[in-house]
C-alpha cells in the first residue's frame, strides 16, 4: 500500500531527526561548493591541481578575501546609495508638505 503525502513527510521528518542525532548533516557539499570555502576558491585558483599545496591555499585564501572584501565594498556603495535616496525622498516630502500639498 503506497504512504499518503502526510505519512511520506512524517517519514522524512523521523529520519532527519535521526541524522541529527546522531551529529550528522547533508549540508557538507553545499559548504564546500560555497564562496565562503577555501575548497572553493582551491577549485578555481588551481583546478588541475597542479600546484603545491601551501601555494595553493595561501593563493586560494587571498582569492577568497578579496572576493570578501568586494562584497563588503558593494555592499557599502548600495546602503550609501539607499541613505541618499532615502534623503532625498525625505526632502521632497518636507518641500511638497511646505507648500501645501500632502505628504504621505
């Protein structure tokens, strides 16, 4: 007899927690595959593998803060851009506000 929809994620829920418990994840290849791991950048610095290890990583480790560092420079750039959209939104409203109209 085939399991309901109900039973199937009952099932799928148990044996989740059961590799929880017992200190085990399936999230390893997602953070090997991430930007954040140095395997990452490994892959993309030296993907023959052809360099020496202690190269390899220290190159792998500079790619992966400078790619750090990039986000963080983007990020401060779209939160300065928002402050001043923000401003001038602001302004705009006190203008339209002065004289008469209504803000909203």
């Amino acid at each position: 007899m085939a399991e309901t929809p109900a039973e199937l994620a009952q099932r799928m829920r148990i044996n989740a927690l059961r590799m929880h418990s017992h200190g085990k994840t399936n999230t390893s290849p997602a953070r090997k595959a991430s930007p954040q791991s140095i395997e990452y950048w490994a892959k993309k610095i030296d993907p023959d593998g052809t360099l020496p290890e202690d190269v390899r990583i220290k190159r792998a480790d500079q790619a992966r803060r400078a790619y750090l560092l990039e986000l963080s420079l983007k990020s401060a750039k779209a939160r300065r851009l928002a402050r001043e959209q923000t401003a001038a939104a602001e302004a705009a409203e006190t203008e339209l506000a002065d004289l008469g109209g209504t803000a909203s």
